[in-house]
C-alpha cells in the first residue's frame, strides 16, 4: 500500500517535471494542475497546440501572473518573470501596448 | 552546474565510465546537498541532452530516488527550475524520461527500495558476534529487551 502511495507521487512529481506530453495523464490536484499550467505556458513546447504559450495576450498573461504568485514562493516567481520576458517577447508587448488590445 | 555540464561530457566521451557518473549523480543529489545546488547541477547535467538519463536505469533511479526525497515544498521551489532544464531537452527524449512513470515503471523502483530496508532477522543474527567482540552486556538481557 505504501508502495502504490510512493509510486503515484512519484508518478505525480515526475509529471510536473516533464510535462503532460512526456508522461501521459497523470491525476493532479488543483494547486498542481495551476501551476503546470503556469509552467507549461512558459516553458512548454511551442508546437501550436491548442493550449497554447502566453504569446501575446495581455488577458492570459495576466491570468498567469496571477497563478504564479498565487502558488510558487517569489524568488521563484522573479525568476519565471524574468523568464517570459526573455523568451516569449513580452517585453516588446509590454512596449506596445496597443498591439495587444 | 558547471561540475554537471563536466560530468556529463565526460561521461559522452567515454572519459568516465556508467559507474562513475552514477556515483556523482548519487553524490550530488543526494539528501545531504542542498536541494538548489542538486537541481543547478542536474541543470548542468541533462542540459540540451538527457540521452544518459534516459538510457540508464540506474541513472533514471538516482533522480526518481532524489525528486521522491523533497519536502512538498522544495519540490514546489525547485520545479520551475527543473522544468526549464526539461524544455531544454527535446520531445521524443522527454518521453523517453517519462516513459517509466507511463508504464508503471516507479512501482518496481519502490519494490526495489524496500528490498534494501533492514531486514531485522538477517540484522539479529549478526548480534551475537557483536556481543562477543564487544564483550558487551550479556545476550539474554538483550533478548529479553526486545
């Protein structure tokens, strides 16, 4: 019993590490399931998924701001800000603000 | 994660054999290193590659072993850093990595872990020789301890 236990967490912790599409469904709970989704808008795989990355949309960038200063301590959320400055061009969205809207 | 980069190319380069990067990788994420250190040195380690770590059970095992030893919140802490390191790595090998969490694959890993717990007979047959080499308290005293 303890064994199913350790196997589903660490089923759980590898899913959050790698990604939906590395590992297949694995059950996750709310808080969990927010912060994929943060991770995954950041540094999941541009591929054109539905999902899709925050690129420029000012209401789910500010939806993702929201979630991850709801859920991950802020030394890690400064660094994931700086992150998607950088990587996904918010900094020149941010610059031109009426492109966005 | 310098050290993790040196590791790892090493090891590519058949500078280091299997053993010797799983007594690193052992060595550096294990309990005792601090848990930022272990992920800046794993960032080092798998960075744009992750083909050692997914060709290697007993690799595979050393990290599933560490992510399983986090508190709930270091792990929290650590993810986005771990899952920067894994966007570095490209999809069929991310697969590859997850493929033991698909399939199952930690449940043997928790079997094999309870393998190694003490095993209390095996541990009581030792004591006798102990007692004598110790010249310790009397046997029975301890027996009627237990």
């Amino acid at each position: 019993m303890a064994n199913d236990e350790r196997s589903a967490e660490a089923a759980q912790r590898w899913r959050l590490v790698l990604g939906q599409d590395a590992t297949g469904p694995v059950p996750l709970n709310v808080e969990d399931t927010a912060i994929d989704g943060a991770l995954d808008a950041l540094y999941g795989t541009p591929d054109g998924s539905p999902k899709g990355g925050l690129g420029a949309s000012a209401p789910r960038v500010a939806r993702w701001l929201g979630d991850i200063r709801e859920y991950l301590p802020s030394s890690v959320v400064q660094v994931m800000q700086k992150d998607a400055l950088e990587r996904l061009g918010l900094w020149e969205m941010l610059c031109e603000p009426y492109r966005a809207a | 994660m310098l050290s993790g980069r040196c590791a790892r190319i090493l090891t590519e380069h058949g500078e280091w054999r299997a053993e010797r990067a799983a007594q690193q990788l052992s060595l550096h994420c294990s309990s005792g290193v601090a848990p930022l250190a272990a992920a800046q040195w794993l960032e080092g380690f798998l960075q744009g590659g992750g083909t050692l770590l997914a060709h290697s059970d007993t690799l595979w095992n050393i990290v599933n072993g560490w992510l399983l030893s986090l508190g709930p919140d270091t792990f929290t802490e650590l993810l986005p850093l771990l899952r920067r390191t894994v966007s570095t790595v490209t999809a069929p090998k991310r697969r590859e990595l997850g493929e033991p969490v698909a399939h199952g694959g930690c449940a043997a890993l928790g079997a094999a872990q309870t393998e190694t717990a003490v095993d209390l007979a095996r541990a009581r047959r030792v004591l006798p020789i102990l007692h004598t080499l110790l010249a310790a308290r009397p046997l029975e005293e301890v027996s009627h301890g237990e």
